[in-house]
C-alpha cells in the first residue's frame, strides 16, 4: 500500500512539476531558407542523373543551371540589449542546415540508405554580437560561412571566403579573425597534414588542423569601395606512429594578399556594380580549384625533399559586374583567371607524401562569360547565358567548352529585378568542346555520355531563397 502511494505521490509531482514549465512565447527568431529542385536530362546519354556539362576541376564556373537539388534551413535567435533605450547592440546566435547528394535523388522517395545517400550539414552554429554598448566593436564566435560577395551566375566566392570555425573581432572598418579548418583523424590511412574528403572519400591535399589569421580592412571611396586582405596560414608539425610506419612532418606555413575594388555604376534601374579584385598566395596557401576560392585547399604536390609547399603559389584574378540597363534588360557579366602551381619542381604530376597518387602540380583555369535578362513583362523573364572556359592541368593541352543556355523564366513575386526569387525555368543548354576535352571526357556529362563534341542538357528548374 506504501508502494503505491509513493507511486501515486511520485507521478502526482511530476504532472505537477510538467505543468509549470515555461509555454514557449518567445517571438525573437528568424527563419530563412535557399534552395533549388527541378528534374533534368542529359541528351545523348543513359545516366539517370544528368551531370553538368562544365569542365573538371572548375565546379559551377562556366555556368550554374545544371546544378543538382540541393536545401539549406537558417534559423536564428535574436537577443535584446537591457536597456534598449541607450544600447543599439545587436545580439543573433545563428545556426544553418545543409541537405545535398553527391549522386543520385535528394528529395522524394529516397532516404539516407538510397544511392548515393542524403549528406547532412551544419556550416554555421555562431553567435555575433554588432555595436557592443553603442560602440564601434562587434565580435562573433563559432562556425560561419564567413564569406563576401559571389559571382551568383557561376556560384563562386571569389575573393575572401574563409568559411571555418574561429572568431573574430571588428573596429569600425577593420576586421581581425582566426579560424581553423576541418580536422578528422585519419593517421590511420594519411599523413597528419592531410584530411579525407568526405565527399567523394579522396585524400586531398586540404592540410589539417591549421589556423589561419586574417586581417581585413576596407577604404570607403567614391561611390564603392577597397577592400584590402592579408592571411597567414600555420600548419603545427605532425607526426604518427604505430607498429608498422612512421610520420613525422614539419610546420610549415603560407601567406595571402589582395585587394578588391567594388564601384556603383548609376544606371536607370538601381543595382548596378563593377567589381575588380586581385590575390596571391604562397607556401600552404595557395588554394582555390574545383570552383572554389578558399586558399587553405592547399593545391599540387609536396616537395618530398623538404616536405613542405614552400615553392607553392597561386593567382587569381576577378571581374563581375552588373548592369541594369533599363526597365527591359539587365546585364549580369564575369572573368576569373587562376594560376597555380604546387611545391614540386615537376611541371606535370609528382606524387603526394605516400606515393600513391600522382598530382597534377600546375593548372590554369580561364572563364568568362554574361548572362542577360530580358523582361517581357513584370512576371515573365527570359534569361539567356553564354559562357566560355579553359583548363589546362600539368603540361596537357587546353581542355575548352562553349556553352549557350536559354531558360525562360516565370517570376511569381512580378518583379523586374534579376534577384527577385521564386524563379521557375525551362533550361535548355548546349556545349561545345575541343578535340582534347572530348577525347579525354573533360567534363562530367563527357564522362556519362562518351567521346562528344557537342553535349546538351534540358531541365525544368525552381530556385527560391528569403532571407
């Protein structure tokens, strides 16, 4: 009977306990969304899953319509100062979601066991606090996608893309940031210095567990203005050991420098903009290839003398711009020029710290390219897009693809603006390659349909964000 009681008494404070906990009111969050989903067919091939028809090695650059699905979820918390009256502080904790497939489905009747799988994300888990007391001081802290502007029509974040986990600190202007890059332990298989790339399960010359300093500061000038950027890099040394080998790596370390110019153009639609930048960066730092800017990817092969990349460089030189001419037509256009070169003294493949890959240590990529935006009425817009690409990996020829897209767009919102989503397309898109890309399948849709001059690729697309 005491048993019982207890039983009774125990469940009656529990329902009790449950009934006071807090109701949920709080109204201070945000919620914001980018995404893109549609179906789509490569011509000329049997794959179920059409892939792009840009180059290897240069991700979106040479244009982004064939992109497969691919949902991220932001949320954020926003945090009042106390005294609100005095303290414009502004306080947001943010954390962001990331849902992609690598192959395969992402959405529908699939789940992660399907081919291909349904890859998970969280890129961003920060909290920033602007304007600290009324101050000119801001600071965040966690993981970010802390990043500039983009070239949009090519998907590539071009100059200061330093995505990562760190902090940072600003004073009006100027910005002071460390971060740190992915570090997973794979000593088992690699060296220390090197990371697995869960993507694709490749071993990449991605250098592990390095810092990376960065200081930025901005100019304000007529009508735009210059970002200046320095980046120091430090990998610690590393060293493995078990019963059959032995690693044993020194430190080693590379610098980052450039500028960007950003200018208002005035046209009769606002919006307009040119911007220029230039960057190099040497040792460890000379990342930035498969449609990526981050110069921690470390690109080449090591000098296996010295293990270092102390003779590693590379260049990478921008424009975008973006005119909107008037109310029938806006005009958004780029250029990007990349040279790199790895640690060793080859001019084609060396190989990596265990022999068992050969690198490519040198490649150029050259692109560039328009995409225009033609109103035939508030809610209907035909977008039309011609890009050209090279790439040269090693001592090879250059691979090169022409391609031309078309995709008639209905706008819902009714705006005439070319960043005005919910877009849903018609894509069609056609490339011509050389006799060198098409007999090496230079470009993943080469690879699906076999030896071609001419690929071809049709969709029906949907693009949204709201921020």
């Amino acid at each position: 009977m005491k048993t019982n009681f207890s039983l009774f008494l125990t469940l009656f404070l529990t329902l009790g306990l449950l009934a006071q906990s807090p109701v949920i009111s709080n109204k201070n969050f945000s919620f914001g969304t980018y995404g893109r989903a549609g179906i789509g067919y490569g011509l000329g091939t049997t794959a179920e899953f059409p892939q792009s028809l840009n180059l290897n090695g240069m991700g979106s650059i040479g244009g982004r319509f064939e992109e497969n699905d691919y949902l991220e979820l932001a949320t954020a918390m926003h945090f009042s100062p106390t005294n609100a009256n005095k303290d414009i502080t502004k306080i947001n904790v943010q954390a962001r979601f990331a849902f992609y497939t690598t192959q395969g489905q992402l959405i529908g009747n699939v789940s992660n066991k399907s081919i291909g799988g349904i890859t998970t994300a969280m890129p961003e888990l920060f909290a920033e606090a602007k304007n600290i007391m009324g101050s000119d001081w801001s600071v965040w802290i966690g993981a970010r996608l802390f990043r500039g502007d983009d070239i949009h029509i090519i998907d590539h974040y071009y100059f200061d893309d330093h995505s990562g986990q760190g902090v940072g600190i600003q004073h009006k202007n100027t910005k002071f940031s460390v971060i740190f890059t992915g570090s997973i332990d794979t000593t088992s298989t690699l060296p220390p210095n090197f990371y697995l790339n869960i993507v694709n399960g490749t071993p990449t010359l991605g250098l592990r567990n390095r810092y990376i300093s960065i200081l930025e500061h901005e100019i304000q000038v007529k009508k735009g203005y210059v970002k200046l950027m320095g980046e120091f890099q430090r990998l610690p040394a590393g060293e493995a050991k078990d019963a059959n080998t032995k690693y044993n790596y020194p430190a080693d370390y590379g610098f980052v420098l450039g500028a960007k110019y950003n200018k208002n153009i005035s046209t009769k639609l606002p919006g307009s903009f040119n911007a220029v930048s230039a960057r190099y960066g040497t040792g460890i730092a000379n990342g930035g290839d498969g449609g990526s800017s981050r110069t921690y990817m470390t690109y080449g092969a090591p000098n296996l003398e010295t293990n270092s990349f102390k003779k590693a460089y590379s260049i990478a030189l921008t424009e975008t711009f973006l005119l909107n001419l008037n109310e029938k037509y806006s005009l958004n256009g780029y250029a990007v020029y990349t040279k790199s070169k790895g640690a060793s003294d080859s001019k084609d493949k060396a190989p990596d710290y265990l022999g068992k890959q050969m690198l490519f240590n040198r490649k150029q990529d050259i692109s560039f390219g328009a995409r225009g935006t033609y109103y035939i009425n508030n809610w209907l817009h035909l977008l039309h897009e011609l890009d050209f690409a090279w790439r040269k990996d090693g001592t090879q020829d250059f691979a090169q693809m022409t391609k031309f897209t078309i995709a008639p767009t209905l706008v819902p919102t009714a705006k005439r603006d070319v960043w005005e989503r919910p877009h849903f397309r018609f894509v069609y898109s056609v490339a011509h390659y050389n006799k060198f890309a098409a007999e090496n399948l230079y470009s993943p849709y080469l690879a699906q349909s076999g030896t071609k001059s001419w690929g071809q690729y049709v969709g029906i697309k949907m693009e949204w964000w709201i921020w």
